[in-house]
C-alpha cells in the first residue's frame, strides 16, 4: 500500500515539505556575497545545490524568493560557495537567520574571512573548499530562481587532502535533511561501476 500526495489538493507548502523530506540527504552550499557598494559581506546556506555541468565546470544554487545572496549575485555577478564541515555546524545555522540585507553574516555572527583569489566576495576561512564562481545565468521557475555559477577557482584546505584527493572522512561534510534536521557522513562504501563489456562475460 502506498499513500498518494497531489501537489494540487497539498499545497505548494506542505508539498515542499515532503520534498525535502524525502530528497535527503542535501549538500548546502555557504554563499559568499558582497554588496553592490562592496561594504557588506553576506554569507547564507543553500541546500538545493548541485553540480549543474562538468565542461565548462558550473554550479548550481536555488533561492527560494528573493534573498539578500540573489540579490548581490544579480547585482555583482560573484559569489563563492565555501562547503560545510561538521565543526561548523552551529556558525552555518546562525547565518541562516533572516537579518536584514545591511547586516552581513560576516560580521553580525562572527565568520573569520579570508580573500577569494579570483572573485570580490570573501571565503570562509575556516571552510575546507571553496568554489569562487561568476555568474553563468539565472533561471526564474515560480517562486524560486535557479542560480547557475562558472567556477572560476577551487582552494581546497591541504588539511583534506590524502594523495592530492579530497578525503571524505577529512571533509567531514553536513547534509540537509527534512525540516530542521541535519545529517552527517554514515559509512562510506567503494564499488567500481561494471562496464558493460565486463557483464557479457560473466
Ligand atoms: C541548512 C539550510 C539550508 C537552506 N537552504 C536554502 C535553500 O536552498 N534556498 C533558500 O532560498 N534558502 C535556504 N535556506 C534558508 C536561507 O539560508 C535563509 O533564508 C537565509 O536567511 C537567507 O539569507 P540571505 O537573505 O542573506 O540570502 C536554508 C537554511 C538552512 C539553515
């Protein structure tokens, strides 16, 4: 037996709900932006974030409305997403809140920051990777507007790298998960993809 959800008889926001409920876990983006005037410095997690295209390597991040980070990025076209390690935890929540856009997370919560290489807006520098990213194209759907970034440089922390590799278990990364709940890394598992060549022969 399975029980059925319509959007239509839902609503969009307990529909939402069940979404992210379900499509779990979510990596989360920390967004880095500036200001137009370049004197306030916004920092706020993303959970619907992913890869969007290997070549040219591009990002992808949704604000749900109009939020101070979509803001700056249509204003500036910059931004960085700096990933979430567990140690952070409590500082990525704080910068959730919804201060008003004169305030920059940055400072209202205490982020220590360090200069991007390619871009204006500051990484975290507590952040084991940041992505600085320019801005390839937003895309408007209902509500929410899809935020297409070109990454132009990666720093990764040399902390998490084993081998020149980012090391999983060194990255420590925070999920999202439905309403307030957050996950962390549960075992991990190496399998090698089976080519097709190799199943004929089986
Ligand atoms: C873990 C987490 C994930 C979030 N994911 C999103 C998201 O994907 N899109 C979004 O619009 N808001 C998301 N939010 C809410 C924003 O972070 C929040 O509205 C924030 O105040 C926006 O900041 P800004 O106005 O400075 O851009 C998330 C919040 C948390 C704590």
């Amino acid at each position: 037996m399975r029980v059925d959800y319509s959007p239509d008889t839902l609503g969009a926001g307990s529909f939402y709900r069940l979404l992210t409920a379900v499509i779990v876990p979510r990596p989360i983006a920390w967004v880095s932006t500036l200001s137009a005037d370049g004197r306030t410095a916004n920092l706020a997690p993303h959970s619907f974030f992913t890869v969007a295209c290997v070549d040219p390597p591009i990002v992808q991040f949704t604000s749900v409305g109009r939020k101070d980070s979509l803001h700056n990025v249509e204003e500036t076209r910059e931004f960085v997403v700096n990933f979430t390690p567990e140690p952070l935890f409590e500082q990525i929540n704080a910068t959730g809140t919804d201060f008003p856009r004169e305030e920059g997370e940055f400072d209202v919560v205490g982020i220590e920051r360090e200069p991007s290489l390619r871009v204006k807006p500051p990484r975290v520098a507590a952040s084991p990777v940041a992505l600085e990213c320019t801005l390839h194209s937003t895309l408007g759907l209902g509500d929410s507007t899809v935020v297409f970034g070109r990454v132009v440089h990666a720093a990764v922390s040399e902390d998490v790298l084993v081998d020149g590799r980012p090391d999983i278990r060194l990255l420590r990364p925070l999920a999202r998960l439905g309403g307030n709940e957050w996950g962390t890394m549960g075992e991990v598992h190496d399998l090698a993809r089976i080519p097709y060549r190799d199943r004929r022969h089986r």
